[in-house]
C-alpha cells in the first residue's frame, strides 16, 4: 500500500512540468511547439536561452530531490528508489499534458544526488565533462546515466539499487532514442544552437 501511495505522490509530482509552465507564463508559448518539441530544460535553452533555461533546470534537479526525500520519509531506501523512478516517469509522461513531457535527465539528477551522493556526483561530472567536450547534451546526458549503472555495478551495495540505476538508465536512453539516431547520422544539434521563435 505504502508502495502504491510512494510511486502516485512521486508521480504527480514529475508531472509539474516546470519547462511548460515557466514559458507558458512568461513567453506565452507552448514549448513543446518549438525546438525538439520536448518540455525540459534542454529545449528551454535551446530556444530561449540560459537565463530562461536555468530555473527550469534548477526546479527539476529539486522535485526529484523532494520526490526521494518524501519516498524515503514513507518507505526507507526502497520508497527513495521507488518516488525516483516514478517522479522520473511523472516528468518523462505527465497526464495533465497529455504525457508529452521532457526526458527526465535534470530530475534524475536530484534523483541520484539524493539516493547515492557520492556516486551521483561522480556520473554528472562525467556527463557534464562530455558536454563541455563534444557540445551534445544528449550524449553527455546518456554517458552520465550509464556511468551510474557501472558505477554501481562497481562499488557494488545492492541488487536493488543496481536495478534502480538500470531502470534510470533505460528511462533515460528510451527518452533520447531520437537523439541516439541523429549523433549516429551526425545531424544531432550541439550546445549553443539556437531555434528562433517565430
């Protein structure tokens, strides 16, 4: 029962599609109209810029944060990896935007830092130093997710938080299957290129 009331709460709250609402109320558009049509961070950059950018990336990094801790308050470790694979989900597929959401990578973020800190911290260097070298967010957003699962399967804790680590990473390459298409044809856009609105 516990697992159940866990896995809503956290998916409700990915489903504050702070991309949407943040561009919404202040550009007036829908953004998921422009750029790859996703509503994440990485398409308010792409289309907007940094400064509308961040606060969307900060607010995702912070409901998967808050996702865990509630999880964890209701089930320990378990409801922690529960809430984050769900809160995840909520971003990924939000009901109240007809589950065209983001690809959960910011809040999967807040997810990991919360859940294993050290080893988190480890993957976004990783996934951050492999978008500063290439300028493809995607790649360095795949690199950083399978990063944790090696590391993971590394430093080895438990069977459960391995298996945390690889649903995260399936979200996460699942999300960026066009993505993955585009870096193999080579027509994949880098950091920095900008979609005007019209």
């Amino acid at each position: 029962m516990y697992a159940v009331l866990t896995a809503i709460i956290a998916y409700l709250i990915g489903c504050i599609n702070n991309a949407y609402i943040l561009t919404k109320y202040t550009r007036k558009i829908d953004i998921r109209n422009y750029g790859s049509g996703n509503a994440g961070a990485t398409n308010v950059l792409r289309v907007l810029g940094y400064k509308a950018a961040a606060p969307v990336f900060a607010l995702d990094v912070l409901k998967g944060v808050i996702a865990v801790l509630i999880g964890k308050y209701l089930m320990g470790n378990t409801g922690a990896m529960i809430a984050g694979i769900a809160v995840v989900c909520g971003h990924n597929w939000p009901v109240f935007l007809k589950f065209r959401g983001g690809k959960g990578i910011a809040t999967s973020v807040g997810v990991v830092m919360t859940v294993s800190p050290l080893l988190g911290l480890i993957a976004l260097a990783i996934g951050v130093t492999v978008i500063v070298l290439t300028k493809y967010v995607s790649l360095g957003s795949i690199t950083g997710s399978v990063t944790f699962v090696l590391l993971n399967a590394i430093f080895w804790n438990s069977t459960q938080i391995f298996i945390f680590s690889l649903i995260l990473a399936s979200l996460a390459i699942f999300q960026h299957r066009s993505n993955i298409k585009r870096l193999l044809a080579g027509t994949e856009s880098k950091l920095g290129q900008k979609t005007e609105i019209k």
